[in-house]
C-alpha cells in the first residue's frame, strides 16, 4: 500500500469560495433526496399512523441534538474531511486518532459509495413509473439483474461527470437542482392537501390500539427510516477547508438546514397521511410502486398528468441528492491522503478545476459497482455502520476535547452542554437495540472495523506509528 505524506504545496490546497447560501444549499441537496419519498409509506406501516408523525418528531430531535455536537467540531476544525479531521484532532493525531481516523476513511470507502449508490437505486425505481420494462432482468440466468441496475450505474457515472468541473459552475448546477427539489416537496405538500379536501377534509385514519412493546419497536423502526431521511445536515462540514468564515457559516448552515428540513417533512407527512391508508400492504412493494403511492395522490386530486410530473420531480430530486453526496464524500479520501493516513494517489487536486479529481472518480467508480446490489441491502447497513463507527465517536469525543482541551477556540459553542452529544447517543441507541435482526447490523458493522484495524495495524508497524511508535526521548 502506498501512502502519502503530508504536503503544503500551494497547488494542492483548496480555496474559500463557499459562502451561507451555499452551505445550506449543499446541505439541502443531500439532505432531501431519495428517502422521504419512499419511506413516507413505510414508517406509516412500521410505526402506525399516529406514530409515524412522532417518528419524524423524534428523528428531527436526534438529527437536532447530533447537528450541535457537528456544529461546534466543524467551527472548531474547519478542514476538508469533516469527521476525518475532528477525529483525529480529538483522539491525537499521534495517538489512538490516527487510527480512529483511519478507520472513518476505511468505512466511509463502503458508506460513501453505497449512499451514492442507494440514491442511484433510488432513481432508477423511479424511472420504471414509465419505463415499467426496467423492472426486467436482461440476462435469464441472472434474475437477480435488472435493467434498472445499468439506469442506477449510468446516473452515477453522469452525477461523477458533472462534478468533474470547478467549484463555481458545480455551486450554479447546484441552484438549478434546488429548484427541482423544491417543486417536487411543494407538489407532493399542495396535491397532499388538495386530495384530503375533494374526499371531505384532512382526517386521522382510523388505527388499532398497539400495546406498549409494539409501539415501541414500531416507533423504533419508524424513526431509524426518518433518521435516514435527515442524514446530511452534515455535508458541508467535509467542505470545511472550502468555507468563507467557516466558524459562523458551518453551525448557522447545519442548524438552518435541519430546522427547514423537519418542518419541510412534517408538512409532507400531514399532507399525504390520510391518502396513505394502504402503506402497510406496501412494505414489500418495489421502488416504483411506492413512488406511485405518492404520485397517485396527485393524479387523484389534479388528473394524470400531475401523477407523471411529480414522479418526473423525484426523479430529479434523487439525482440532486446524490450529486451533493458524492460532492461532500469526495474530499474525505483526499483529506486523510494529505495527512499521510491514506492512499498518496489519492491527494491531488486538478490544476484547473481546483477539486480533488482522483478521490471523486474513486468513490463514483466504486458506486458504480455498488448499484449492482439492492437498495434492501445498503439503508441499514448505511446506517448501523455510521452510528457505531461515526456518529458515536464523535458525540464521546465533543465531550473528551471540552475536557481535555478547555483552552481550544470554539467559535461556536452548543447550548445547554452535555444534554445534546448525551441526546444524540441515547437516541442512537434506541434505533440500535429496538429493531428487528439488530445483532446482524452489528456484528457486519464490526467486522468492517475489524477489517480495517488489520490493515491500520499492518501500516502502522512498518512506519513505526501508534501503537508502535519508539517513545519520545525527552529533550
């Protein structure tokens, strides 16, 4: 394995371009993609009705708690890498933080990939509302292929293509997906309404009475779907490095976004909730079905046409989303190859574009390979993996680095310390440990950490780095 050294070349640095609007812009992208459309129908079936409001509820308040410990670390560390660099300033970057680094990089050449492919996945579910075909297998001895895998792998390429240019003319692309974004929540909102009103005004769906243990684990599973639907409230902290006055911009952006982003989906669940009466049959159903549970309530309120524009939007919306993914992702490889910590091939930037163009194609390839597999397959993994070896160490160290280094500049500073790195954790924990086969996600979780402490070890040892560094000989 090769890997770089740290370098200060001119050249090779990123520059400040990236003002508020921006910031949350990126943040919004991310954050409203793939997952609220069709997972509206299933924390409905998971949680209930009544619950599933209280869903959105409690992972706005997670989402909440964890932005204020990302917030403080992101003004603290404003570098490329986000998690990369706060883990490694927390822990030592001589110390345990170089391989708690390490190994952050070594999961997110899993997470990253199989976010960018899940939305890709996402997408192309979507497309099949008019090319039903997709839903096809091309090749009879492998049923298990569909056409829509090679739709999923052409956007990821088309998303890595688009990204490939200078900052300003990705910023200005950025704008013009927003806009679709919007449309697409404001359609689903205004048709949600609109149908609840032609079919005698907005009403609770009747539910049966659940018993404390059900409620629980329903809500539990409800949340863990909503939770993925908040996840990148986070991104332009991987941009740090490329953020104008990045102590107030980064926890004004995390903030706002999370806040617009609740309100945004408790409006979308209000609207559709009475036409979803059927969500619980549907667990099961393809992307496209779901989707249609979404589109058929605007072609029942304004006609056909609406059904097919909404779906039109979402499609589009999945594509912005993965276009901020792989954005945001793309600079943690580079920032830990800067370091030393990763691959050297890995630490370039493009001498004209200003971005660093080895570590987007990287991730976009590997995301390519990615959208081969289910999207069943990715969204718990994702989850489980980022909580145990991301989320958790982060909300631990917020607490360690005010301990240890009170003396540090925090131009940010959360409010009411510890309560929100403590809420973080206990909400994380109940998503972890009240689901149904919590022990698989688990034991899949460790054993990427175990594959990449190996390889960390096997590193370390031969340039003599933690834990086998020679001890320091006093002066």
């Amino acid at each position: 394995m090769a890997f770089s050294t740290p370098t200060s070349a001119n050249s090779d640095v990123l520059s400040r371009r990236i003002g508020l609007r921006s910031a949350v812009l990126f943040n919004l992208l991310e954050m409203i993609g793939v997952g609220p459309f069709i997972t509206m129908p299933l924390v409905i079936a998971a949680a209930g009705f009544r619950l599933s409001i209280w869903a959105w509820v409690l992972g706005a308040a997670i989402a909440l708690a964890d932005g204020l410990v990302w917030a403080e670390l992101g003004a603290a560390f404003p570098r490329a890498g986000g998690s990369y660099a706060y883990l490694r300033e927390i822990y030592g970057p001589r110390g345990a933080g170089n391989w708690l680094s390490f190994l952050y990089v070594w999961q997110v050449g899993f997470t990253a990939p199989l976010s960018i492919a899940s939305g890709c996945i996402g997408l192309s579910g979507f497309l099949a509302v008019f090319w039903p075909g997709l839903d096809n297998a091309p090749v009879a001895a492998w049923p298990w292929l569909h056409y829509a895998n090679f739709a999923a792998a052409a956007a990821c390429v088309l998303v890595t293509a688009l990204l490939y240019r200078n900052l300003g003319s990705i910023t200005r692309l950025a704008w013009v997906l927003l806009a679709g974004v919007m449309a697409a929540l404001a359609g689903v909102i205004f048709s949600g309404f609109a149908h609840a009103a032609a079919t005698g005004g907005w009403q609770m769906p009747a539910a049966p009475p659940l018993g404390f243990a059900a409620a629980r684990n329903g809500l539990a599973a409800g949340t863990l779907l909503a939770t993925y639907c908040y996840w990148g409230y986070y991104n332009i902290s991987f941009l740090g490095s490329e953020v104008r006055r990045p102590g107030k911009t980064i926890p004004r952006a995390i903030l706002f976004s999370v806040l617009l982003v609740a309100a945004i989906y408790l409006a979308m669940d209000l609207a559709v909730l009475p036409s979803l009466r059927g969500a619980a049959a549907h667990t099961a159903a393809s992307a496209a079905l779901q989707v249609q549970l979404v589109a058929e309530i605007a072609r029942s309120a304004f006609g056909g046409w609406a059904g097919y524009t909404i779906a039109a939007l979402i499609v589009w919306t999945a594509f912005a989303s993965v276009f901020s993914l792989l954005l945001g992702y793309s600079r943690v490889p580079y920032a830990a190859a800067r370091d030393g910590n990763y691959f050297r091939f890995l630490a370039a930037v493009h001498p004209k574009h200003g971005i660093p163009h080895r570590s987007l194609v990287a991730l976009g390839a590997v995301g390519f390979v990615f959208c081969f597999f289910s999207l069943r397959q990715v969204i718990t993994l994702l989850v489980i993996t980022r909580i145990v070896l991301q989320f958790s160490l982060q909300q631990v160290g917020v607490v360690l680095l005010r301990v240890q280094r009170p003396e540090l500049e925090r131009p940010f500073r959360m409010p009411l310390y510890p309560l929100p790195p403590l809420a973080a954790l206990a909400g994380f924990l109940f998503l972890l440990v009240y689901r149904e086969h919590a022990l698989w996600g688990l034991l899949v979780a460790a054993g990427i950490a175990a594959a990449g402490t190996a390889i960390y070890l096997a590193r370390a040892w031969r340039l003599r780095e933690w834990p086998f560094a020679e001890p320091t000989q006093p002066v």
